[in-house]
C-alpha cells in the first residue's frame, strides 16, 4: 500500500487531481472555443467541429471516474466546466421542439451508388409521406429503378447529373447548379404547392476523408459550399429549402457560406440532435434540411433502409 498511497498523494481534496482539473478545463476550452481550431493543418478545425457533441461525452466519463478515484475535488469542481459549455451548445437539441400545422413535408436520402435494393430503398423513402422527395448518389444504371418504385407516389420528377427531385406537386425552372465538381451532383427546382413556390435545392457535396499524411481532407467540399451558397444568394423565390447530403455538420465553419443564411430544421424544430451517419451507429448529421422564409414545425430520422445513410425528413410551414 505504501507506494500506492504516495501516488495518490498526500494533499487534500482540494490539492490532488490537478492534471485532471487541467485536462477538464481543456476539454470546456476546445468545445467553446473550436472556431479558434486551425484550419490550416489538416482541417483540424472542422474536423473537431463534425464530432464537437462527442468531445465532453466521450472526455467526461473517464475524467469523472479518475476524479472520484482520487478524491479529488479540484477535478471534479473543474469537469463542471465541459459540462455546462456542452450544455449551452448543445442542450437544445436534446428536448423536442417539434409542433403541428406543416404545409410540406419533404424528406431527403443519400441512397448509396452501391445499394443492392433500390426499388426497395425508394418504395420505404416514399412511405414516410413525404410530399417532396430528394435522393443523392444515384447510380446511373439504378436511375430507372427508382423512377419505377416512385412513379406510384410521386407524378412529377427530375434527375440532374446523380441527383434527384420527385415531388406530388408542379415542378417548374429545373437546372442543374454548378458547385465546381466538373460533373452534376446539385440541382435546383421551384415547387409549385397550394400555398405558393418554393424553391428547392439538392445537393450531394464532395466526399471528405480523414488521411494520416494529409489530416482532414475537405478542400474539394469546402469549394463546393462556397458554390452552393452563392447560388442560394441569388435565388428569386422567397420561401427556399435544401436537401442534400453536404458532408458536413451545422457546426463546421467551412459550410458557412450555406449555414449563415439557411436554418436547420433539426436544430429548430427536431428532437434530439437527429444524427444520420452512419447509419450502423450515426455519430454525425451530415444530411440536411435547411431552409430560409419558411417555418419548420418538425423533422426526423427515417428507418434505416439499404444505405449506409439515414434517410431525413422535416414539416415545414409556408406563406
């Protein structure tokens, strides 16, 4: 016992356990202050910023239980810190904030190019009731397949490049938008419903990858939000929403150029943060629906289905 006694000190409560206290105020820090995280090594910064919810929750516990190990009172006054900056970013999203009265539902998926099922994958999309329906990386051989599963549901369509937008009411002005990939992944389209246009956006922004010799790899993604929220600017129609899978969360500062002017419907009318990748054990909301004129009143994760996203879903109210 006498070497195992003089490692854990001698001190009071108050005098052990300042490593931890140390580290637990580290932990507040990097959550309340990520937009200070360089970017310029390796993405570092947005990368912290995909997984910030997971930072406390992953640190805490085990600084909790080495605290109580030690009998430190120091670190566990000091774990208060992490705990109640994680709270005032993200204890929101936790409590239900959805309500009634939607005019729209629209839903939105990235089905997968190698989903084995894709009639069945749309046929379980377009059961949720979805009014507008958007789907991401389509594969060009599997195209007929979920234009077949969705005619039933859906009278109106269009497939820009390996995007798509079916909805059950008038689509009119369809073009693709250039978010600077070379190839169609962003389309845009106005919905004509009963209660006025919206215009609808869908977009799959480019792969982002974690690599040992160059960090977070998202320079290519980072080009096309820029892009993307260009083309938002501009739009005419007052009552705008985007779908899409953008590879990025509402919390990473390279999808500004979106975020600054769009809301998200998880974080204003969800319950619960709403993650959809992946979707074996999501740890991040990497597909969104964002709008801007409109009011959301709900949004939700659908059952999985074949993909290895979630499918997404939000009521929204217009006019």
């Amino acid at each position: 016992m006498g070497p195992f006694r003089s490692w854990r000190g001698d001190g009071g409560p108050w005098r052990r356990g300042a490593v931890l206290a140390g580290l637990a105020v580290a932990v507040a820090l990097l959550t309340a202050l990520h937009a200070k995280v360089p970017n310029r090594i390796g993405n570092l910064g947005s990368l912290s910023e995909t997984f910030l919810p997971w930072l406390a929750v992953f640190a805490v516990p085990p600084l909790l239980v080495a605290a109580v190990w030690r009998r430190s009172g120091t670190a566990l006054l000091a774990l208060l810190l992490p705990i109640a900056v994680w709270l005032n970013l993200f204890g929101g999203l936790i409590t239900d904030k959805s309500s009634g009265g939607g005019d729209l539902t629209v839903a939105t998926h990235n089905v997968n190019a190698g989903n084995p099922d894709p009639e069945g994958t749309a046929r379980e999309v377009a059961g949720a009731g979805a009014d507008v329906l958007a789907l991401q990386e389509l594969a060009h051989g599997q195209v007929d397949s979920y234009r077949r599963a969705l005619a039933g549901t859906y009278k109106y369509h269009s497939v820009q490049g390996t995007v798509g937008l079916w909805s059950k009411y008038p689509l009119k002005a369809v073009k693709p938008v250039d978010i600077r990939m070379g190839w169609t992944r962003a389309m845009r389209a106005t919905v004509t419903t009963p209660r006025g246009e919206v215009a609808v956006y869908v977009a799959h922004m480019p792969s982002v990858r974690v690599k040992m010799n160059a960090g977070f790899t998202a320079n290519e993604r980072d080009k096309s939000a820029d892009a993307l929220g260009e083309a938002i600017a501009l739009e005419e129609v007052s009552q705008v929403v985007l779908l899409g899978d953008l590879n990025g969360t509402m919390n990473d500062r390279a999808l500004r150029a979106v975020t600054s002017q769009m809301r998200s419907t998880q974080g204003a009318a969800g319950d619960g943060f709403g993650f959809s990748w992946p979707a074996s054990f999501p740890m991040a909301r990497i597909d969104q629906i964002m709008v801007k004129g409109v009011e959301p009143v709900a949004s939700w994760t659908l059952p999985r289905t074949d993909s290895d996203h979630l499918p997404i879903a939000a009521s929204i109210r217009l006019g």
